[in-house]
C-alpha cells in the first residue's frame, strides 16, 4: 500500500476488490487547432511538450481528476478510489499553514485561517501502536504536534460519534414502527463508511439507498459541529475556519468532497482536507520528530466555556464505533423491555460476518449482524434484492475486520499484520467505555447547538441523503 497519494489512480488494499478499474470517463475538453505538423516531446521531469515545425514548444497540460468527478462516475468500484486532489492531501494542508503564516508576516489578519483538526479514535490507536505508546499518551502527542504545525484546536470524534450512535438508535426505533407501512424500512443498514455508501450508490441504486441510515457519519457531523457550532462560538464565518479530520480510510477524502457537504453560500465544505493515519506518520518524518519524544498537551474542548469535558472515553462493540451493539441494546429495551448487558455474537461463515439474535418464546425479536468486507456485504445486498434477509440491522464496513483495519492505517514492519491489528484493538478499547448520552456535554450541545434532539435544525446537521449514479456501460462489462 502506497504511504502517500501519487498523480495516478491507485487501486489499494485489494482484498476487498470488486471490479477492474475500468475506463475513465472524465470529459476531457479538446480544442481543436489547426494543424501545422510537429511532435510530441517527453522531458527527463516527465513533462510533455508539443513542438512546432518552426522548432517552438508549446508545453501540455495533464488532465485533472477530482474526487467529484469520481463520486459522480461508475467507471469503477474499489473500498478506496484513491487519487490525488489539490484539497485532499497533505502538500494542500502545508499549502494553507504556509499561507497563514505569510498573512501573519503581512499583519493580514482577516486572511488567517483558524486551523482545527480532529482525529479518529482508530487513527490513534494506530499511531499509538506504531510509536509503542497507550492512546492517551498518542493524543497528547498529537495535539502537541498539531499544535506545533500552527492548529489552533485538536479534536476527539467521540463526540461526534456521540451524535452519530444516538442519531442511528433514533431512527432504527422510527423505521421499526413504520415496518408495516414502509416496504423498504428494515432492515437499516448503517451508513458510517463511505466504501460502503459510494459502492451502493454506484451499483444498487435507488433499490439499496432506501435502507442505508440518513445519519451523517462521525466525521461529518464533527464538520457540522465545527463549521456551525464553533464558528459561532468564535464569531467567524464557517470559511474562516479550515478543518482538517484524521482518519483511517482513504475513503474519507471522497465522502469530505461529496457536494452534499458543501455550502454554497461561503464557497466551504464542512471537512477541508482529510489525512489518513498513514499521512501523519509522514508528516511526523517530514518535520523531523518522533511521535514519543514530543511534549504533551490536553486535546482542546469544543465546548470551553461548559465545564463537561469527561476525558477520552470509547464505545463498546465493535473498532467501527459499534453501532450494532448500541442499537441493539437500545432496541431490545425500548421495544420489548429486555435489558440486556452482554452481547454474544454468533461467527457465520467468517470472523468478519456475524450475527446477534434477540430470542423470546422461540419467536426472534431482532436479528443483527455486522458485515465486514465487500464479500460478505455482497452477500447481504443479493438476500436484500431477493427479499430474503433476515436482518433488522446490518452494521457494515468495506474493510475486513471494519475500520481498525482501514485502509490507511500504518501497516506492519516489526510484525504480522495480524499480530498488529490485535494491538490496535486493543488499544482502541484501552479507555473507558460509556454508553451513547452518557456524555453530558451531548445533551448541553443538542440544547445550546440544536435547539433540541428533535429540532429542524438536529436533522440538518446530523442527516444526510444518498445519490444513484447511473451505471456506464463499457468493454470490461462484456461477458465473452
């Protein structure tokens, strides 16, 4: 797996491969010249130049490709349509530190970006497994790193997530008491992971995305948090504010640019740039420190004039954020009055499909399942077409052993990946664990950010839509 994006498309981490790439079907404008005879020189920098007959060059620019033009074409399905873009990668980031600093150098103030970044919890566990350091001390690190770049404010997506697992709990309840009514209520399939979301929109269309969870992933409802909430709290414009998020996934970057996250209003999205895990460790060999040897500085509070900050904490269930463990649980109380305490999943074909059944009188009362990989999510999708899914909810990710294993995580060197993996794990569930509302700060934000868990406003900023795109017809889809 390449540790950084190159100017042509990568296929990585292909054990979870669907189709070859096909052909590319980016419009390219060509304009017609007259012609006047010459050639086509290639220079030793791998620049292309067009020479006259009368001995003059004429330099050719490349075609670019961005991860709109990708969202919006299904010339090819992989869990990470990776590609270089000016707004997803690390050299746009230094670009934008650069900037702030001239600004500073000018006394242009009101050109400064406010820098906030926010790291996800499977990206420390990482990091922290890399540089051999428990995942408090990796986001004390890493705030102090941030810091030194020039961010004004270093980030947890728990909080986010917070959001996004009681959002799902919410709208899994609303779904199963409209079971009757709504053909294509259950079963709910979650909506985190943007491999997952972009393959449904490219290949099943308007059939799968009634069932895919409206809640906005943790990584984007921290966008709204940041671009509304803390915009607002600091007085500034939401394009004022550049947000960076740290994650484990390539496919982050394309579900940061899709264009429902966009304001047309002030020319932003909600998350600039996305920087994978495996960027970090770059930029951290690039400025020349070593992750265990910085200092250590407290993760900033989005809130800092609420005194409800509760210390790093997770989730319990699975390195995904653990959404079926959560709606679970909240189902079986809410609709049937079991409490329960302990969940046992059931392994089926593999340890990356599983299932958990809520059972009473021989009659099942729920049926759950988390799907990790796009075999076993194919699986899911043809029960689903052909009505025959036994299923309330899927959790589903496109990584095999879901997101700590994602596809730009730093990747084994000492060790077997495997042996590696188990130590992000247990990393990852190193902190303490709280139940989704146990927070305080969530509920003083649906108040003071949202107006209520119920308001106009929580559904704008913590829910989303989904968009079929057409299927291309081209040579590689020709059975011979």
């Amino acid at each position: 797996m390449a540790s950084m994006f190159s100017g042509a498309l990568q296929l990585i981490d292909l054990n979870d491969f669907i189709t070859p790439s096909q052909e590319c079907i980016k419009p390219v404008k060509l304009e017609k010249k007259e012609n006047k005879g010459g050639s086509i020189v290639v220079t030793d920098e791998g620049d292309y130049f067009e020479k006259n007959e009368d001995g003059t060059k004429e330099k050719l620019e490349k075609a670019k490709i961005t991860l709109n033009d990708c969202l919006a074409c299904s010339g090819c399905i992989t869990s990470a349509e990776s590609i270089l873009i000016t707004q997803q990668s690390q050299e746009e980031l230094y670009r934008i530190i650069e900037e702030n600093k001239k600004h500073e150098m000018c006394n242009e103030k009101e050109k400064i970006k406010t820098l906030v970044v926010s790291i996800s919890p499977q990206s420390r566990a990482s990091l922290a497994a890399k540089y051999k350091v428990d995942v408090e001390t990796a986001a004390k690190k890493l705030t102090a790193f941030f810091h030194r770049l020039g961010f004004q404010y270093v980030f947890d997506t728990t909080i986010s997530r917070e959001f996004s697992l009681i959002e799902s709990q919410k709208e899994f309840i609303r779904r199963y008491d409209a079971k009757d009514i709504e053909p294509k209520a259950l079963p709910m399939l979650s909506s985190a992971c943007p491999g997952w979301v972009c393959y449904a929109e490219k290949t099943h269309g308007d059939y799968v995305l009634p069932y895919i969870s409206s809640v906005k992933s943790p990584q984007q409802i921290m966008g709204s948090l940041v671009k509304d909430y803390l915009a607002s709290k600091l007085q500034l414009k939401c394009s004022q504010i550049y947000h960076v998020s740290v994650m484990p996934c390539f496919d982050k970057k394309l579900e940061a640019s899709r264009n429902d996250f966009h304001s047309d209003q002030y020319e932003t999205r909600d998350v600039d740039c996305v920087i994978t895990s495996v960027e970090v460790d770059a930029m951290l060999e690039t400025e020349g420190v070593c992750l265990d040897e910085l200092p250590s500085e407290d993760l900033d509070q989005i809130s800092a004039d609420n005194p409800l900050d509760t210390g790093l904490y997770s989730h319990a269930g699975s390195t995904s954020g653990g959404y079926s463990d959560h709606i679970f649980i909240h189902a079986a109380k809410e609709l049937f009055s079991d409490a329960v305490s302990e969940i046992q999943y059931k392994t089926l074909r593999n340890q990356d499909m599983k299932e958990i059944v809520l059972e009473k009188d021989g009659e099942v009362l729920l049926r759950f399942a988390i799907a990790n990989g796009f075999r076993n999510i194919q699986n899911i999708v043809q029960k689903l077409k052909r009505g025959k899914s036994p299923y309330h909810f899927v959790e589903i990710m496109a990584c095999p052993a879901g997101c700590a294993n994602g596809g730009a995580q730093i990747r084994a060197m000492e060790e077997s990946p495997k042996d590696l993996l188990k130590k992000v794990e247990e990393l990852y569930h190193s902190l303490p664990s709280k139940e989704p509302g146990e927070n305080p700060l969530v509920h003083h934000l649906y108040e003071e950010w949202l107006g209520g868990a119920e308001s106009e406003k929580a559904k704008q900023m913590l829910h989303t839509q989904y968009h079929a795109v057409e299927k291309i017809n081209n040579a590689l889809f020709i059975k011979w």
